[in-house]
C-alpha cells in the first residue's frame, strides 16, 4: 500500500498551479516523488511554490506561461521534452474565478471561459501527445481534467449576500463541456495508451468568510466544505498507474453535493 500512488520518475505538468486547489494538486504530485512543473502567468507564486516544494525535498519546475497562447504552450513543450522527453501527468487546472448572474454576463465572457476551458485543455493534449505517448512503455499517462460541481448542477442563488459573488453561467456551462471533452479525448487516446478522465471538486472556497462556509458547509450531505488536501487522494489515483484501467470517467469530490 505505500507504493500504490507511488510517482517516482514520472514527471507532471499542472496548470494553474499557483491557485488553491492547483497548489494542493502539485504538492500531492511532487510528495508523490512526480518532477512538478508548475504552469500559470504569475511568476512569483509559481516560484514561490517551486522553492517550498524543493525545501521539502520534492522536485518542482516553475514555468511561466499563457494556455491561451501557442507560443507559450510551444516554449513549455519543448521545456518538458528538453529535460524529460516524456510526459506522465497532464492536469487541466486553470479557470476563471469570477462572479456574476446570467443578466451581467456578456458574450465575451463566454467565449474567454470557453477559450479557457476547452480550447486551452484541446491545445495542450494535442501539444503533449507525442511526450505522453512517449511513457506508455513504462507507465501509463494519465490526463485529468478539473471540473466542477457547477458543470452538473447549478449554484443557488439563495446561499450568496450578493449577485456578483454567485458562479456565472459560462463557468458552469464550460466546465461541462470539459466532462464532455474529457469522454471525447479518452475515446481518441485510448488506441495510443493515453488515459483521460475528469475530476469534478464540489464546494472548496479559497477565501470564503466564515457566514459563507457554514451557509456553503449546510447544502453539503457530510455538512461541512471541503479541504484543499482532500483532493489530493483522488489526483493521486487518477495519475497514477493504480487507475490504468480507468479512462473517459468522473470522479467527484463533493461531499455529496452533487447527490440530491
């Protein structure tokens, strides 16, 4: 059991890593013994993050960049393939955490979020295709994407103080299109040894007042929200070869939110 979600000699790339559930995630992989590349657009806290990782012994690569950019995603492609000439683990992380209602959104919020959530994931896994391709021989590559509770049920009004605090509508709707390009990339990849699979987080607010996690921790059938080191397992097991026979599924990590 100690070398079941054991990582090392895998290497990862996670985006977003510098975020709340993205750090979480990083910290997981590289105490797993994965090398962590850690991809966002603030440098300083994905170098931060990097240093701790490296204090505690873990190995962590800081890698500024922009999914949204190809030059940027080309720049990290090669980075990986220079160093490693393999990709094990592939985590989809980063999001847009803005508020707002279905009335105050625009068009181009829709297009940001879909450019975010689906485009970017798209240009990744196409990006690294060769690289996960090139550890099936002794391994087997895993890409999690992360979704949301918002991708399969819809947020309550009722449970915010005010309207631009509630998830908007393109957040939601992306994040479930994400489920279903998770099922469409797991089908196509699978042929090449390449697993796909999806984790969907329910409540884990970042910086929630305490009025807001009680109201949040009541919807919740285990009565409480969640803590950012309870998604680690579940990335642990989807990237590992624990799960070499899961592909094209989701696993939720909810509390139960999703269940009534």
């Amino acid at each position: 059991m100690t070398t079941l979600f054991d990582l090392s000699g895998r290497v990862a790339v996670v985006t977003g890593a510098a975020g709340h559930l993205g750090r979480s995630t990083a910290e997981a992989l590289a105490g797993a013994g994965a090398t962590v590349w850690l991809v966002g657009r603030q440098a300083h806290r994905l170098e931060e993050l990097a240093e701790n990782l490296t204090q505690s012994g873990a190995t962590a690569i800081a890698q500024r960049a922009d999914v949204l950019e190809d030059s940027d995603v080309r720049s990290l492609v090669d980075a990986v393939a220079s160093a490693s000439g393999r990709l094990d683990i592939l985590v989809n992380n980063a999001h847009i955490g803005r508020g707002g209602t279905l009335a105050t959104s625009k068009v181009a919020d829709f297009a940001e979020a879909a450019e975010l959530a689906l485009a970017a994931p798209t240009r990744l896994i196409n990006a690294f295709r060769d690289l996960l391709a090139a550890a099936v021989p002794t391994g087997s590559p895993s890409v999690i994407n992360v979704t949301s509770m918002y991708g399969l049920v819809s947020p309550d009004p009722r449970l915010y103080e005010r309207s631009e605090q509630v998830s908007p509508p393109y957040y939601g709707a992306v994040k479930a299109g994400l489920l279903q390009l998770t099922r469409y990339a797991a089908v196509e990849l699978a042929p090449l040894g390449i697993r796909v699979n999806s984790l969907t987080p329910g409540p884990f607010p970042a910086s929630a007042g305490p009025d807001f996690e009680r109201r949040l921790g009541d919807r919740v059938p285990l009565g409480r929200v969640g803590r950012a080191e309870e998604i680690q397992t579940a990335i642990l097991f989807l990237a590992s070869p624990s799960s070499s026979f899961v592909t094209g599924s989701e696993v939720r990590v909810d509390g139960g939110w999703t269940a009534w």
